[in-house]
C-alpha cells in the first residue's frame, strides 16, 4: 500500500453535550487520500465524531471537547480559525441542503466568501467543481435555474460540486446516500473512489455494504452502558469485514445487533 | 342516522356556501366603493327647471376641458354682469372666467340677459372676430357667445342653456300646519304640467287650489293665491321690474349625475385646503408618509427579528422582550397618536410634520413587522443554515446570504401589512402629521394623509362625494403599493438567480 | 435485532447441517467400501456405488444455499469465511465419494485365487480405513473447528503416503502375470492406490479450509 502522511490526528478526544458524555477517549489517524468509514449502530456518535473535524459542534450550545485533534500538526481547536478549518476541511450532508439560488450561483457561494473572482475566473472554478461531481454534463445549459429543481441524486452532487469548488483538503460526509435511490447512490460512491486521489474523505454510513465498498480504512464504534460512544477497533477495511481482532465488531458485521 | 358520507357532504356545502357568502360580501363593498367613487349624483336644488334645450337665437360653447355643459339664465346674467370673476364656485375649477361674445350677437345677448347693451359692454367682455378664435389655446374659463350655425373650432363645446322657472304666488310657499313646500322633484313638475294637481296639498302644501296661469299672464299670479305658471325666467324678472310683488319661483331638486372620480382630480394639486382643485399632493404626501415610515420601521424591525433568532439566549429577558413587542402590538392606534404627540410634536419639537407622523406609525407598525419576520427566520431550512456554515462562512455572512433572501417573502408580507395600516391610518396622524394638503417640502412639514383627508372632508363640511373618491384611490392606493413591492422582490430574487 | 439474530444463525445452521450431511455420508462410503472389498460384498458394493448419487445431489444443494446466503446476507467475516470454505469443502467431498464408488468396483470382480490380490486387496482394504480414520479426525476438528486439531489430523497425510509406497512396491513386483485379465487387474489396483493417496490430499486440503474458517489463514500444510 501507498506510503501516506498522517493528515488528522486524533488523541484522548472526548466530548460532553452539557452533561452528557457523548464520546469517550478516542484515538484515532486518518491518512491523506484514503476514505475512511465510520460504522457503528445509531447513537453510538460516529456522527458527532464526524462534526468534530470541521467544528460544526461548535454551532450547538454546550459542546465542550477534551483532547485534541490535529490536522497536518496544527491543533484545529486550540490553534485554527473555525472559518480557517472550513475552508479546508468540506461537508457534505445526509439531506441534499442546495440554497434557494441558481446552480451557478450555489457552486459559486463558497469561493465568494474568501476572495473577489472575476466573472471570467468564476466560470471556470464553477465549470471545474461540477465536472469534479460529475454534473457538469447535465445542468451546463441550465446554470442559472433554481439549484433546488434538480432531482435528489442531482442535488446531492450540487452540494458536492459546491464543497469541491473552495478546494479542501478532506471532505466529510455524513450518510451522503441514505436519502438517495440506489443508482444516485452508485453514482456518488463511485465518485468517492474517483475523488479520493486527489482528496481525503471520511464517510459515516450506516450501510455496511457501502463502507466496505467504497473505503480503505473503517472505524468500528459502539455505545456503552452509559450511553457513552467509544471507539471499539479500527484498520483496514478488508481486515474489518474478513476477519475483525475484536469480536464485538464481528458480532455487529454479522448483523448480531443493529 | 346521517352516515358520514352524507355529513362529509353536508359540511362541505357549509363551507363552500360560506365562503361564497364571504366573497359575495367582500364584492357587494368594494363595487360600492368603486361606484360611488367614480359615478357620483348630487342633488342640490336650483331654481331654473330641467327642460330640454332652450330655443336661442345665438349658441353658447365653453372651453373644452372645462365641466360646465349647461348653464342657467341667472348664472348667464351674472356673467355678463361681470360678478362672476372665478369659475370655482360653478365647477371645481379655480381659474378666472372670461366671457367672450362675437360682435354680432352682443345686443340678442343684452336682450336675452334683459341688460342694456352699455352694461355688457362695460364690464369687461371681449369682442371677438370668429377668425381671432382659433388664436386662444386650451385656456380654461371661458364662454364664448356665438352666431348659430358658427362653424367653432375644436377648443370649444356646446353648453346647455336653461331659463325656464316656475313661478308661483307667494302663498304657495307658506309655511302650513308645519309643512312647507321648498321644492319639488320631476315627477311633480310633470304632474303639475298634466293639470293633475287640483290642490297644492297634493304636494305637500298648503290647502289651495292650484290655478294655472299662462306665461303672458304672469302678473295675474301675483294676485291670485295659489297660483301658478310656467315662464321664463327673463319674464319673472321684469315682472318684478314691473313691481309685481308677491312672485316666487319654487326650486327644483337637481341631480347632477356625473363621474366623480376624474384623472383631472387625480393629478391637479389640491387647493385651499382641499376645497378645489385635486388630490395628488395628499397622494404623494401619502407615499411620502409610507417610504419614510418603511425605511425607519424596516431596518429596525428585521434586525430586532434577526436579534431573537438568531442571538437571544433562552431566558427571562427575552421573553420580557416578546411579552412587550405584543403588548404594543394591542395598544390603540390613538395612544400612539397620543404619544407622538408629546414625544415628537413637542418634546423634540419636531412640530405637526411627516417625521412625527412617520416616527409614530414607525412605533405602531413596528410589532407587526417583528413577527412577521421572526416567523419568516425561523421557518428557514436548518440544513441551509448548515450548509453555508460548513463552507466557511460567519453567521453575518450566512444571515446576509441564505437566511434573509430565503424569508424575504415572509418578511416582505409583514412589510405590506405595515404599508396597509400605515396608508389606513388616522386616529395616529391627526395628532401628529397635520392637515396641510400642499406638497410636503420636507420631512419637517405638515401634511395630510390620504385616509386622514377622508375624516377631515367630513368634519369640514367638504361634498361627500370627495370622500368616495379618495376611499376609491385609498385603495387603489394600497392594491399598487402592494403589486409593485412584490414585484420589486420578485425581481430581486431573479436577479439572485441569474448571474 | 434479536430475530435478525436467530434468522441468520438459522440459515448458517441450515447450511452447516447440508455440509455435515455430505461429510458424513462420504465417510459411510469410504468404510463401507473398504468392508465390501474386504468380505467380497457384491450387494454392499452396489449400494455404495448407488449412493455416490446423493453425494452429488448433496454438493449441489451446498453450492445454492451458499450463493443464496451470499446474495441475501452480504455476510461478513466468521459468516462469510464458513461459506466460503463450505463451498470448497464439498468439491473436495465429491471427489472423494467418487473415489470411494471406485474402490467398491473392486468388489464386484470376480475373485482370484491369486496371492498378490489377497495381499494387495488387504493393504487396500487398510489403507482404505485409515483414510477413514484420518477423515473421522477432520470432522471431529470441523464439528468443532478447531484449528490446532487440524493441523494434526492434516499431519496424518503421511500415513497414507506410505501406504501407497508400500502396494506400489507389491504391484511393481508382483510379476509374471498368467492373463490379459491379471495384468489389467494391477492397472486397476494401481489407480486405486493412486485415488485412495489423493483421498489424504483431499482431507489435508478440508483440513486447510477448516483452519481458514476458524481464522482466516491458509497455511501450506505438508
């Protein structure tokens, strides 16, 4: 396998909702240009774990995290501008969320925030990311309807071409595809092979097919007594769905509990 | 036993007849409203009778644009008397009269005016060669006597003249066992022509008989108690040249059926105090009152919104914040007017003006315009709000960008409202915005607003018929304002679209 | 979940149950064979051969549960492995059924008074039954599925290897032959020996499988 860098590291990370300790000492790395997947059964907090890399739990009140993440070695909590981190680090969410704007100007939005393009450098960065998601074909003659008149499928790939378009690093995606039907669904999942070579991308999926189709690495996460999420073992995927080291995850891949 | 399909039926026709009833009432006022704005009938009492046109030897025509299409023997007279020098008290028209009179015809005029040709001459008439005619352009107030069959330019039109009164004894108009005949409509002129009244108590009067006297014997009626003729009215008045006493013409109802509502009265600038001319100035100190009202309410109440959605913290001050905005949300209109009263008009010396009127319907619409919009925040996506963050933007940013323009309809709905109360206010602004009905020059003069003018053309004694008009345009007012405030936002949404 | 649970472990059952049924009936086969060639047995002979059908029957069935299971259950790990294995297991059972007809053929020759065929006939008949034996230990370890235990039963191969040194060594010296039939004969017991040696490769190779269900190794054993 490919020799790559350590681009997140994450250590002792813990996390309370007020006082509710939603996360517990986890310790994990994420390599560059790899996809990982987080699994587990719901409320284990994989997607909380999830927002921690972009500091979107930083949006609801009462969050507080312990631990620390690094992203290239820089401490994104401690060390990093939240705007700064975001700009680097994209989302994409389970629910297709395109603003009630044109598709140009939807792809556009975040790359306005930071710099003042000409109209001539817009298109292009515009043209680029929605042939990234692999939508240019299909809307390049109607650039200016309304994003939210596309098709789910279309819409989910708008808001990828809109993540793709401020160029990050990683792009997180929290069950990008359990609203979709199974072809949107291939669609975006081979478009996760794809983007990996030049991106780095975590995917929480429930789907337990999906993570081991489309990702190199998987994290396996439970919940305890209580109510606490941890993080049980976490490798390569064939390794995880072939022969697991812990057996609480062989017990939920083979669907012992949900 | 009603099964619930035929319940579900009967409920249904409920609805729909009541929202037919609904409809029907909302229709039944607004036709009102706009019939009465735009088709008016006085009915005022004049003494020359309703006939059909007099027979005279020479024409009379009046300027084009003026509203006099018919005119009476003694208004004529006084014309050429020269004592009408302002054609207002006749139409609605402040403009001086001029009566001009085609040398041909000055002495069949002094006859038909029973005047002496010197008086005409006297008092400022023009002679007038029918070719200099086409010299005088669209000027207003003029009558123009003619030679019949004249060939007259376009700038003039026909005017009806009528000179035929009834004169009756003076017994007729007597008071009687607390009656008393002071006029009489068509359908008793008519009667009294067909020789069917006998007695004058037949029409409400007094106990006599009622004897008709033919009009070459006019002086009889002086003489006989009860009776009465037709005449003209040039024959009464030389009858009372004569020293004939005891002659009175009884007056006649006159409804004058016209359209009320012109463009002329739309765009003509109202004078002396609304008395005359037009409305345009009370509209434009209207919209001023609006604009000026949106653009300090408007800021101000999405950005108190934008403060409760999106940064207030649960607790007890922000509810104390909510609990006040709906108090003052109930308070009446007229408390506001008071308070704009000591509060602008004299504690900041701001005086009667359109800034004091705008400050306190600022204050009455602004609990309005704070609803609304929070609703409208609130009511946005959370997801959007998710997305925007997670590409980097700041909470301004996200508010400025996809928060606001997603709840523009909503905030612009609540706007609209305020536009409506505003435009319909008036126990507010009598206090505070003053009564002037000239253009406001500034923000710190007095003015009247469009519905303030309606309660003041009432207290003033001004025709009611105005004040049909100016509901008609109040609406018509409120129905542009808000087609054009929509259509400013649909606008602006498409230009978001587009590139 | 609990259903969820109980359904799967249900199916695997099922499937587990098909492969023990196959794993058993082969090793009826071997013995019964290596009786009927021992006492001359036509009848038991024929039975065994008539049996091989169901063994086949039997792999059949293994091999469409097994896809059925992999489309229905995208089965993962322990589950997956099982599955897997099983599939290649039965192969190996076919082939062994087949190899175990073939030895009951012997039975039904008519007999010789030749000593060689006592001899050789003997050795079969032994070398038959410690396959037998060494297959009993492969499923004592896959009733279990224990992997040490199949590492030693695979360790037995040798056993069988020098079984076949040994009547190779007969047949080569078994010289000189009195009819066509005789020599033909040697051909045959020759080939026998051959199938009844591949037959330790084969329970070596379940003994693999069963080591790769337990932990998902494929070691080279021998």
């Amino acid at each position: 396998m490919k020799d790559n860098k350590i681009l997140f590291e994450v250590e002792n990370l813990n996390l309370w909702y007020g006082a509710s300790h939603a996360l517990k000492d986890v310790n994990l790395k994420i390599e560059s240009n790899s996809v990982t997947a987080f699994i587990g059964p719901s409320g284990c907090g994989k997607s909380t774990f999830l927002r921690v890399f972009n500091r979107m739990n930083d949006l609801i009140e009462g969050v507080k995290i312990e631990g620390s993440i690094k992203l290239n070695g820089v401490d994104i909590n401690k060390d990093l501008n939240p705007m700064d981190l975001r700009k680097q680090v994209g989302m994409v969410f389970q629910k297709p969320n395109p603003f009630p704007m044109s598709i140009f100007n939807n792809v556009a939005y975040g790359p306005r925030l930071y710099k003042k393009y000409s109209k001539a450098e817009m298109i292009e960065i515009v043209e680029k990311a929605l042939t990234q998601a692999a939508l240019w074909d299909e809307v390049k003659d109607r650039l200016d309807r309304n994003g939210m008149s596309l098709s789910g499928g279309q819409q989910q790939r708008l808001c990828l071409a809109r993540t793709l378009a401020v160029n990050p690093e990683v792009i997180l995606m929290d069950e990008p595809t359990s609203a979709l039907d199974p072809i949107s669904t291939a669609r975006i999942e081979s478009l996760i092979t794809t983007l990996k070579e030049s991106y780095t991308i975590i995917i929480v999926t429930h789907n337990m097919q999906q993570a081991s189709r489309v990702s190199d690495t998987t994290a396996f996460f439970l919940i305890d007594e209580n109510r606490t999420g941890f993080l049980v073992e976490y490798g390569q995927t064939n390794e995880i769905f072939f022969k697991p080291r812990d057996k609480r995850t062989e017990d939920y891949i083979s669907g012992k509990f949900g | 036993m009603i099964n619930r399909n035929t319940a579900n039926d009967i409920w249904i026709i409920v609805i729909k007849l009541l929202s037919f009833l609904t409809i029907f009432l909302l229709a039944l006022i607004l036709g009102y409203l706009i019939f009465k704005g735009l088709y008016s009938s006085k009915q005022t009492s004049r003494t020359v009778l309703n006939t059909i046109e007099s027979n005279l030897d020479f024409e009379v025509y009046s300027s084009k644009n003026s509203s006099i299409k018919e005119l009476d023997w003694f208004t004529l007279q006084k014309m050429g008397m020269g004592e009408i020098k302002n054609l207002r008290l006749l139409t609605k028209e402040n403009v001086s009269f001029e009566l001009y009179i085609e040398e041909s015809q000055i002495s069949k005029f002094a006859s038909y005016l029973n005047l002496s040709e010197a008086q005409l001459r006297s008092h400022s008439i023009k002679l007038v060669n029918p070719q200099e005619i086409t010299n005088y352009q669209k000027e207003s107030g003029k009558i123009l006597i003619t030679k019949k069959g004249e060939k007259i330019p376009n700038l003039f039109k026909k005017v009806k003249v009528s000179d035929d009164v009834l004169v009756v004894n003076n017994s007729v108009i007597q008071t009687f066992d607390n009656k008393r005949i002071t006029k009489l409509d068509e359908k008793q002129i008519e009667k009294l022509r067909n020789n069917e009244i006998s007695n004058w108590s037949q029409l409400n009067g007094p106990d006599l008989n009622a004897l008709y006297i033919p009009e070459n014997q006019i002086y009889e009626v002086g003489s006989i108690e009860g009776s009465y003729s037709f005449a003209k009215a040039i024959s009464f008045e030389k009858a009372g040249n004569l020293g004939i006493t005891n002659l009175e013409t009884l007056k006649v109802v006159h409804i004058i059926k016209g359209i009320n509502l012109t463009l002329k009265y739309i765009i003509s600038p109202a004078e002396e105090s609304g008395k005359f001319g037009g409305i345009i100035t009370i509209i434009a100190n209207t919209i001023f009152l609006v604009i000026l009202t949106i653009i300090i309410a408007g800021p101000l109440g999405i950005g108190a919104a934008i403060f409760l959605v999106e940064y207030a913290k649960k607790g007890k001050w922000t509810q104390f914040i909510r609990t006040g905005i709906d108090l003052l949300a109930g308070v009446p209109s007229i408390i506001f007017g008071l308070f704009g009263l000591i509060a602008f008009v004299n504690f900041l010396d701001f005086s009667f003006s359109l800034i004091s009127g705008s400050l306190t319907m600022s204050l009455m619409v602004l609990p309005t315009i704070i609803k609304t919009s929070e609703e409208a925040l609130k009511s946005v996506d959370k997801e959007l709000i998710s997305g925007s963050r997670a590409l980097g933007a700041t909470k301004i940013e996200t508010i400025w960008k996809v928060v606001l323009p997603s709840s523009s309809k909503g905030i612009l709905s609540g706007i609209i409202l305020s536009i409506g109360r505003t435009v319909g206010e008036t126990a507010a602004l009598i206090f505070t915005l003053g009564s002037s009905t000239d253009l406001a020059k500034n923000i710190f003069s007095s003015s009247r607003s469009l519905s303030m003018h309606i309660y003041l053309i009432i207290t003033e004694g001004l025709p009611i018929n105005d004040a049909f008009s100016s509901a008609l345009l109040l609406i018509v007012l409120v129905l542009i304002i808000n087609i054009s405030t929509r259509k400013i936002m649909e606008k602006g949404q498409k230009k978001n679209e587009r590139q | 979940m609990e259903k969820k649970t109980i359904q799967l472990d249900q199916k695997l059952n099922f499937f587990h149950e098909l492969l023990l049924q196959t794993v058993q009936r082969v090793e009826e086969s071997i013995i019964k064979a290596a009786i009927a060639v021992r006492d001359h047995d036509k009848e038991l002979a024929n039975k065994v051969i008539a049996e091989d059908y169901f063994i086949n029957q039997l792999r059949d069935m293994v091999e469409n549960d097994a896809v059925r299971l992999l489309i229905s259950e995208s089965p993962y790990g322990h589950y997956m492995r099982h599955i897997i294995a099983g599939i290649k297991m039965v192969t190996a059972l076919e082939r062994m059924g087949d190899y175990a007809s073939h030895l009951a053929r012997l039975a039904t020759h008519e007999t010789n008074n030749n000593k060689f065929d006592e001899i050789i006939i003997n050795n079969l008949v032994e070398m038959a039954m410690a396959d037998a034996a060494m297959f009993r230990g492969a499923i004592d370890a896959l009733i279990k599925e224990n992997a040490e235990d199949a590492i030693e039963v695979a360790k037995k191969d040798n056993e069988i290897d020098n079984f076949r040194l040994k009547i190779n060594d007969i047949i080569l010296n078994s010289g000189p032959f009195d009819s066509i039939e005789q020599r033909k004969k040697m051909f045959e017991y020759y080939y026998i020996t051959k199938e009844l040696e591949r037959m330790g490769d084969l329970i070596t190779t379940i003994c693999k499988w069963i080591i790769y269900i337990v932990n998902g190794d494929k070691p080279r054993l021998n």
